[in-house]
C-alpha cells in the first residue's frame, strides 16, 4: 500500500513517502533486525530507506495527482484555483472529497486535477477548516492560500491580521486563530508579490 506518515525515528518528525510494510528487511548497515512495527520503504537499496513512523499520521495515496505531479492522499487540503475563483478540498479518504466553502462531496477520481494544487496536509494544519469555514459562514473574502508553509517556497510570510483584536503578526505557516485572545486571522503576505493573483493570470 504506497502511504505517506510522519516518521517517528528521527530527531524531528518529517513527511515519509512509499511503501507501508509491517516487517521491515533487516539493516544494511550493520545486518540488525527491525522488530515488527509500522513502517515506510521509500525504495532504492533494499532496507536502507525503511523509517519507523507513527500509524496516527497514515495517509493512503489516491489515484490521483495534482497539476504539478505530486502525489494526492487522504487528508490533503487542495486548493483550487482558476482566473475567476479559488476554493479548498478536504481529502476525506481514497474515494472522497469535501469542499469546504459550501460542503459539496466529490470524487477523487471527478477532480478538476488541471487546477488544482496540493498545498498541505490536516495533519500537520488540523485547524485549517475552521478557519476558512469562519470566512465563508461570516460573509468574509475566502483568503488566497498557495501554500500553508512558505519556509518552502518562494513566497513571503504570511501577514496574519487577528479579526477580534487587531493584531497584526507575521509567520512562515499559516495559522487559524490568534492564541492570544481566541480570535481568527485573516491572511495576507508580508509583501504584494504573489497577493495580486489577477495581475499574475494577465501575466501568465
């Protein structure tokens, strides 16, 4: 079953994308004995990219991919986004998808994969929902999010305005809610660069 997990054998947990198998091969290295577990072969050299990862972060990958290529699993949040609208999917399990702005359900396999984008996963953003969801159910401009870490790209910081105080801070993720007096942040960047998406479709 090709999976993707959180690793639990090294220092800081980190995504790990292949094989889910529960018997790993021995060691390479030095021919030691893995016990039986959970773990993900990222294939090569037999044995010897085997990570031990915690089964509460286990996605199954779809059959799908987005328009970059990259893989599709559950709990992936999706965005979509063409000239004239954006919205997010929620990959409820290998068959299924939720819109989260107006709750339609659709097929993995009914996509419109040519305009979507893989831009991060519940596990690591379990609020997400509840913040876009406060957007739409408050009549508020649904925020344009490429991607909710931009340590990876090349995006500036997010600027997070707090809705309830004012407060206005920057981050590398994106976040939900103001810890400091519960409030939700609507999201900006830190520059305008990548902000005006209809300058950049003229462009394109």
């Amino acid at each position: 079953m090709r999976a993707k997990a959180k690793s639990s054998s090294t220092p800081y947990p980190i995504w790990v994308e292949g094989e889910y198998i529960t018997e790993p091969p021995i060691r390479p290295s030095d021919g030691a004995i893995r016990p039986v577990g959970h773990y993900i072969d990222k294939g090569g050299y037999p044995g010897a990219n085997v990570y031990e990862v915690d089964i509460n972060t286990m996605c199954r990958q779809t059959d799908a991919a987005d328009r970059f290529g990259k893989p599709i699993y559950e709990q992936d949040i999706l965005l979509y986004e063409t000239a004239e609208e954006i919205g997010y999917f929620i990959v409820k399990d290998l068959e299924t998808t939720v819109d989260i702005v107006n709750g339609e359900i659709i097929e993995v396999g009914d996509l419109d994969t040519e305009n979507i984008k893989n831009i991060g996963s519940m596990v690591d953003y379990s609020d997400f929902v509840e913040g876009i969801r406060y957007h739409a159910d408050n009549g508020l401009e649904i925020p344009y999010i490429p991607c909710l870490d931009v340590q990876v790209t090349a995006l500036p910081y997010f600027k997070l305005k707090c809705l309830k105080c004012g407060q206005i801070s920057l981050s590398c993720a994106y976040m939900a809610k103001h810890k400091g007096c519960g409030g939700y942040y609507t999201v900006d960047f830190a520059t305008k660069i990548y902000r005006e998406r209809a300058k950049e479709k003229e462009l394109a």
